[in-house]
C-alpha cells in the first residue's frame, strides 16, 4: 500500500513539473546570483578551457571554424559568463550570443551573421553641429571594429562599436553638441566732423583719461595719442570700454550738427558665428575670363556702404571675445573697373557682458571744388579771374564704432532687450500714424502706407 502511495505521488510531481507556472510562481523572487569561481589555466588548449567552462555552468559553448590555440589566464572571483569573454578575448576571438548559446568566432566575422555579437548599433541625434563634421571627429576615438555613417538630411550619425566605445562616443558627443550660446550685438556706427583744431583726429585721450575727472580705463594704439600741437601719430586705431564722459561728448557734438549717425544695427548671433549687418549698396562689373581661348563675361559685385561684421565667442566666466570689423566705404566705376574707398578695421578684444567697447581714430579727408564763371568772359586769360569764383571745401570726419554684446541666458524666455524694441516699434507707429492723419487732413497727401515692421 505504501508502495502504491510513493508512486502516485511521484506522478503527481512530474505532473505539477509539467504544467504552466501559476502567477504567483511568475512574480516569485528571481533566482541567487550566479556563482563566482576562480579559473587558473597555463598553456591550454581553448577547446579544453571552453569545454571546462560548459561543464561548469551547464551552457552551450560552440566553436567556430579555425578557432583553435593556446591560452593562459588567471580569472579570479568572476562568473562563467565573465570568464567565457575573457578567454575569447584573450585568444583573440569574439563571442556571439545566439538564443541563450556562447559561439566562438573569428573577431572580422563577429556580427555579420547574427546581431549581439561584438559590437551594437546605435543612432545619434546632431542638433545644433554639421552632422559631416561631428562623424569625422568621432571616426578618429572609435576601436579598430567601429563604423560611423552620417545622416546629414536628417541631422543623424549611426555608430556601431563595442559597447564600452559606445558610451564613450555618448559623453564625446555631448561635449562637441552642447547647445551654444546667443549674443545680442548692439552697435552705432557715428561720423564726427573734425575742426581745423582736429585734423589729426579727436583727442580721446582727454574724453577717457583722468582728467576732468573722467574714470575709464582706456587703451591707445596709434591715432589715440595724436594732436594738433604735437603732430600726428601713427596709423592705427585704439578701442576702449566706454563711461559717462564719452556720452556727454557725443551729445555735445549732436547739439552743434556735428555727429552724424550712419547705421544702429542690433544682431542676434550665435557664437562662433559671423554676423553681418549692410547698409549700403552693390556695385556691379563685368569680368572678362579666357580659358582655351574661350571667352566667358560674369557680373560680380562689390559691397560698399557701413558694413559691420563681427563674430561672438563666451568663454566659461561668461566673457565676451569679439572679432570687430566695422567698414564705411564708397565704390566708382572707372572705366569699368571698380575703385573703392574704404574707412576699415579689423580687431578682436574681450569684454564682459553688457559692457560698450569703443573703437576710435578711422578718420576720412574729402575735398570738393566748385568753380563759377561767366561764359567765355570767365575763361579768357588772365582778366577771367574778374569773371569767375572758386571754392574749395574740406571736410575732416572720424568714424567711431560702439559695440555693446549682451549674453541671451534663456533664448525661449522672454527677453527684456526684445520686448523694449517691440515697445519702441509700436511707439514709432502711433508716431507715424497719427502724423498720416494730420497730412490727411491738410491734403497734403492721398496716400500714405506704413507696414508694421514686425
């Protein structure tokens, strides 16, 4: 009877170890750690060293062709599937993990068959750097088994490698992608009309020196030094951070006509990128070229006008390096050939935010005659003198250049500098519109339209 009894309930056991897991034997706590053991083999061959290990944890090793050797490894403390990379590693193969199976395989065939071999695949997203470009940097940091494919129309890089180099690439990316940052470039570019007492330029020494108790720190180079007693200095141009003083000169000279704005531009730059402001005008030329004696005419054209470029940079401490080039020129055409004459300087220097830099000493000469005369009476030799009147004009005239760059901290906030300008936008537009209504009234126009420039 006992008997009887063991047996039925051995069948009930292989019975229960036959059926479906119940739930709360699906939600019961996963299994202990694997093992950790200690391998110590010294000139082995691989096919005994793998064979150990299968033995050890009862899993499926499969050799590859040609995978055959010699290893000698000391693995402490690790577990089989620890040990297994590392003997595969050290004999120079690759391993590939197939439905729960180790295969061994040559490491120029890992992932060509079956994915999860060697390396693995992943995708990038480039959001504000040349796609292009950030594949080439990273090409030169990827192992001996690793690929990078740009996506430029989707802004995208694939890499596939090792996944200690994939997570290396991650943090590298980070890095070259960082969001960068937005400097808001304000600039006036003003002409100032020089007396006979300044025709080597204004003495800004006085404006920004410590006299009359002026306290900016400024910087001479060139025609910053330059007076009338003392003579003209050299070439050049100085730049300076601007205070009071300089303000209360500008406005000195405004109230006797003798500063004249050329160009307010307010650019939005991102930094390390060149922004441009025109003002101005293209002179086009014919450009004749003859290859093979085939003969091909092009237009080209030439910028003139107040031209201002420059490139913001902001280091760590929230400083601002600015390469300037502020240009007032004017273009002729001789002949067909472009002539140009340019007021130019080109400089970098370093600011902090919201500090105005001012660059001085780009002085003009122009001169003008006008000649009045009598027909033929004024042109007879000597008497036509009685009958005709010159004169000459000569007008000296520095150009001064104030940037100020301010450092947008949040670009999708509101911004105080944007809401003053739409401010001041909408003030000019009652402005105007309330000057159309009075010019309406008088019937000194029919029309009038005035398009809101934003």
């Amino acid at each position: 009877m006992n008997r009887i009894i063991r047996h039925l309930l051995a069948a009930l056991l292989v019975i229960a170890g036959m059926l479906p897991l119940s739930a709360a034997e699906l939600n019961a706590p996963k299994s202990a750690p694997p093992t950790r053991v200690t391998f110590n083999f010294r000139d082995s061959p691989i096919q005994e060293v793998f064979d150990v290990l299968s033995r050890k944890d009862r899993v499926n090793i499969i050799l590859g062709k040609g995978v055959t050797g010699v290893v000698s490894v000391n693995l402490y403390n690790v577990t089989v599937k620890q040990a297994i990379y590392r003997v595969a590693e050290a004999a120079g193969y690759a391993v590939e993990l197939r439905r729960g199976d180790y295969i061994i395989v040559e490491r120029k065939e890992a992932g060509l068959d079956q994915p999860g071999g060697l390396t693995q695949l992943r995708t990038f997203k480039v959001q504000y750097s040349d796609p292009a470009q950030v594949a080439e940097i990273l090409a030169k940091y990827l192992s001996r088994y690793g690929k990078v494919t740009p996506l430029n129309d989707r802004r995208m890089i694939v890499v596939e490698d090792t996944a200690e180099f994939l997570e290396r690439t991650s943090q590298l990316l980070r890095e070259l992608d960082a969001e960068p940052r937005q400097v808001l470039i304000e600039a006036k570019v003003l002409e100032v009309t020089l007396d006979d007492g300044e025709a080597y330029g204004v003495d800004w020494n006085k404006v920004f020196g410590s006299s009359n108790g002026a306290n900016g720190v400024y910087g001479t180079n060139g025609l910053a030094s330059g007076s009338v007693t003392g003579g003209p200095s050299d070439p050049g141009f100085f730049f300076s951070l601007a205070n009071r003083n300089l303000e209360l000169f500008l406005e000195a000279r405004s109230t006797r006509n003798r500063v004249r704005t050329l160009s307010t531009p307010k650019l939005l730059a991102m930094e390390n990128q060149e922004a441009k402001a025109v003002i101005g005008k293209s002179t086009g030329y014919r450009v004749t070229t003859t290859i093979n004696q085939v003969t091909t005419e092009s237009i080209q054209f030439l910028e003139s006008g107040v031209i201002l470029r420059v490139t913001p940079s902001v280091d760590e401490q929230g400083r601002v390096h600015l390469r300037v080039h502020p240009e007032v020129s004017s273009t002729t055409l001789i002949a067909g050939i472009p002539e140009k004459k340019s007021t130019e300087v080109t400089t970098e220097l370093m600011c902090e935010d919201g500090q105005s830099v001012f660059i001085g000493g780009l002085m003009k000469n122009t001169s003008s005659s006008d000649r009045t005369a009598v027909p033929i009476l004024g042109n007879l030799p000597g008497i036509g003198r009685l009958f005709s009147s010159s004169a000459v004009n000569t007008n000296n005239t520095e150009t001064v250049v104030i940037i100020t760059p301010r450092i947008i901290r949040r670009p999708g906030a509101n911004d105080p500098v944007s809401g003053q300008t739409v401010e001041q936008i909408d003030h000019n537009l009652q402005l105007m519109q309330e000057e159309e209504r009075k010019l309406r009234s008088l019937s000194l126009v029919d029309k009038l339209d005035y398009s809101d420039p934003r």
